[in-house]
C-alpha cells in the first residue's frame, strides 16, 4: 500500500512539476543525512557558518529537524547567508515540529515581538516550510532525547525510506516573492 501511495505522489510530481516546486526526487541514506547535522551543527557552533551551511542543506531539505533549526538562526542573524526574519521564522516554525519546549518558546517569542504585517508574511512562509520541508511531506520522524552532558534536548530525526523531494532553498526574501 506504501509503494502504491508514493508511486501515485512521484507520478503526480511528474506531471505536475511546477505546482510541485520541486528540483528532484532523491535517494539518500539516512546515516549521511544524520552525520552531515551532526558535523554541520559542530561547525555552525565553531562559526565556520559557509562550511555549517553546505553541510545542514540537505538535511534541512529532507526534514531533519536540527539543520532546520540551526538554518533558522543563520537566516535571523545574516551568518554566511543574507539575514531574513521571514526566511528565519520559516525555518524556525517547521523545525518547531519536533516540539522542542525551548524552540517553540524562541518561536513564540519571537513571533509575539512582529508586527502584524510581518507575522502575515511569516505565517505564508511557515505554511510554505511545513508544505515542502515538514515531517509529512518528507515522511520523517524524530525523537527527542535529554543529553546529560549538556543538559540540552536531542532530536535524531529518520527518514527509514531515504526517499524525499529536494525543495530549493531561497537564499532571499525576494525568490519568494
């Protein structure tokens, strides 16, 4: 039955390619998916952001949600990327997914501070995110864990298929626009 629904999303796709948004259909082994957040986190908190940024791309796109969160902040501090509160809050808002007390807490904050006419744009973006790199839409699953020698939450997120559509990410508020 699982084979029938992702060969009935995949034909879809292809017939429906511009409504999809999509650049490609991939495969990729869930270990280099994991391993490339783990190390692009490490580099993200050494501040090597160009060098953190290749390596959580991926995952991001395929709905891991710490590269998600990781990006987030990139995007709301312009580190190696141009800064976007927009784009930022995007990313924020799907990696909330994973229902980490402390991210939905920033988020929330964050979004409590907007203006009116920026939580609408930021309320599309989120829409957006969830839509093209959300837990369903990559058919990802996480779960979280308390590390004790930090005393921060672990999200280790799978995506046991591999298989998942490469959404571009925008550089920019204007490529959404």
């Amino acid at each position: 039955m699982r084979v029938i629904v992702i060969l009935s999303l995949f034909a879809f796709c292809m017939i429906n390619l511009s409504a999809c948004g999509t650049t490609d259909i991939v495969r990729v082994s869930e270990t280099k998916l994991y391993k490339a957040e783990m190390i692009g986190v490490k580099q993200y908190r050494k501040g090597n952001y160009e060098q953190a940024f290749e390596l959580l791309k991926q995952p991001a796109q395929m709905g891991y949600k710490g590269a998600q969160y990781v990006l987030a902040f990139m995007f709301l501090k312009g580190q190696y990327v141009e800064q976007s509160t927009v784009l930022g809050m995007g990313w924020l808002g799907v990696a909330k997914e994973a229902d980490v007390k402390d991210w939905n807490t920033q988020f929330d904050n964050f979004y409590a501070a907007a203006p009116e006419s920026l939580k609408t744009k930021i309320d599309a973006k989120v829409a957006q995110y969830i839509a093209q790199f959300g837990l369903k839409a990559q058919n990802v699953t996480c779960k979280k864990s308390l590390n004790t020698s930090t005393k921060r939450v672990d999200v280790k997120c799978d995506n046991y298929d591999g298989i998942g559509q490469l959404y571009e990410i925008e550089m920019t508020e204007t490529e959404s626009l």
